[in-house]
C-alpha cells in the first residue's frame, strides 16, 4: 500500500493550517468554551465530513480532467495556494457567537462552515485529484488538520506566542510552492 498520499497530505495541511482562520476559531471556542474534548470531536466530526466531499470533487474532476494541462492547472493551484498562505486570516468569532448548541455542536457547525473555500479544503481537492485517492487524501487531511488544532485548542492563545506566524507561513507557502513545482515538472516528465 502506498502512504505517500496519507504522509503528503498530513504534512501539507498540519502546515498549512497553523495561523489558519479554522485554528484562530478553536483558539476562539477553547477560550470561550473551556471544554476541550467536545471542541475536538466537533473538529473531527467537521473535518470528516468536509475534507471528504473536498477529496471526492477532486477525485471526480481529476476523472473528466486529465492529461498534461490538467497536472499543469493543478500545480499551478499549488503554486496559487502557496501565495495564498502568506495572507494573514482573520479571526472569526461571530461563527461561534451564533450557534446556540453545545459545545460539540457549535464546534462541528462553525468548522464545517468556515472550512468552506478555505485554503486546506482546497489542498484536500487538489491533493485527491493529485494522487487520485478520496480516503488515503481525506484521512491524510484531517490527522493534519488535528496535528494543527488540537495543540491550539489546549494551549488556547499560547499556540500564536510560541511561532511567529509569519514564519509558519513563509514555511507553508514553501511546502505549497514546492508540490506546485513538482506537479508541474512531473506534467513535463521532468521527474
């Protein structure tokens, strides 16, 4: 069985999501909750459910797309998310103030919403379409996601003093320019 699908996508998104606007928001709920276990849960519940219908669009468009052009528009949407990593997100707090559930079902709503169009989603679609796997890219993808929030949510604020953001950026934006360059030179049969 091959990993490499699992490992790339863990490693990409436990990355790419530190300093994400999802992880301000488990800091968010952390503190405004103080109750990490349902926090948790909610992540994995949201995280579940998004990344696998994000890993099963990119599969499915990866089937209808392929060929040199489409591996050419794929790396070039890695090398358009490693841009994209270098902008700042901005707390969310409204996400959470609005849901009136518990703990667990605030969490699982506000994540699964705010995970919509958000720079991990789209990894985990272009990273299905990549290595043509929905369950290795999607389970690869949210052990990620949690490698990310769940530090962050015991640690609440602490997280954002330990690493400069900044850095984690410049070092995510890397990973990301770096699959984006060796889709590309794959699609040219360079490697």
């Amino acid at each position: 069985m091959n990993l490499e699908p699992f490992f790339t996508s863990t490693a990409v998104v436990a990355i790419g999501e530190i300093g994400d606007k999802t992880q301000l928001l488990a800091i968010v709920l952390a503190a405004k909750f103080r109750k990490p276990w349902p926090i948790i849960a909610g992540v994995l519940g949201a995280t579940i459910l998004n990344h696998t219908l994000a890993a099963t669009v990119g599969y499915l468009v990866s089937d209808w797309l392929s060929g040199r052009w489409f591996r050419v528009a794929v790396g070039a949407a890695f090398i358009a998310m490693a841009a994209w990593a270098l902008i700042p997100d901005k707390e969310d707090e409204s996400a959470a103030d609005r849901t009136h559930g518990g703990v667990f079902l605030t969490t699982l709503v506000s994540f699964f919403f705010v995970e919509i169009g958000d720079k991990t989603q789209i990894a985990t679609s272009l990273l299905a379409a990549r290595y043509h796997q929905i369950a290795m890219v999607a389970a690869g993808t949210t052990i990620g996601m949690l490698i990310a929030d769940v530090p962050a949510i015991f640690l609440g604020e602490a997280v954002t003093r330990i690493v400069p953001l900044n850095v984690v950026r410049m070092v995510a934006a890397a990973i990301f320019g770096l699959i984006g360059v060796w889709v590309l030179l794959a699609a040219f049969g360079v490697v």
